[in-house]
C-alpha cells in the first residue's frame, strides 16, 4: 500500500479535538468551513501555523501524517498561490472517509512558539 505524506497547519482548538481522538482523526468541518485544506508541503504548513495561527488563536503547529495514495488519487491537487503552494480541497462530506484512509497517527512536527503546549 502506498501512502502520501501530508502536512496541516492547525490552531490549539483543532489540535485539541485530534489529541481526543486518539490521534487518528480530524474533526469534522464547522458550518463556515466547507472544505478540508490538507497541505502538500511542511514548509508552506510552517508558513501558514507561524504567520496566521499564531497570531489568530496564539500558537499553531504542523502537523504531519499519511493518508492511502489511491484514496487520494480520486482528489486533484490545487495550487493555492505561487508554484509551490500547494494543497488538496477536501469536501466536508468525504471527511470522515479521509479520516479512514489515514495510515497511523497524525503527529505534531513544529510548534509556534517552540514551547506552545501540545494537547492530550
């Protein structure tokens, strides 16, 4: 089985809801969100858990974890800005089956600040 590695930048709310799962899930989508953004880069994560995360909920992490290759094949990548900004679209209704394609456990990488506390 093949997998893809992909990273998502996240505030201490959403951190906390994945802890509570055991490390195995995301939670679902709020009504104002109505698609999944993971990322295909961990520096375009970094960018985005340091320069908006922190200053909107006062830290953010990157966060890492493999998700099924085939499963993804059935989504296209979507260049969010420049060339390398990269990242599939999700839709809010195929989250759960997302959450089952997930190989392992979702792990924190970085952490804005460095001493920002990790839930669970």
């Amino acid at each position: 089985m093949r997998t893809t590695t992909l990273w998502r930048p996240t505030g201490p709310e959403e951190l906390a809801l994945v802890a509570a799962s055991g490390w195995l899930a995301w939670p679902p989508r709020l009504p104002d969100q109505p698609i999944f953004y993971p990322v295909l880069s961990e520096d375009y994560a970094i960018l985005i858990a340091r320069d908006w995360n922190v200053p909107a909920s006062g830290a953010g992490y990157v966060t890492r974890f493999d998700v099924r290759t085939d499963y993804l094949d059935n989504y296209e990548v979507r260049q969010a800005g420049g060339r390398d900004i990269l990242e599939y679209w999700i839709p809010a209704e195929d989250l759960a089956e997302f959450n089952h394609q997930i190989v392992g456990t979702i792990e924190v990488v970085r952490r804005f600040p460095d001493d920002a506390p990790i839930p669970g």
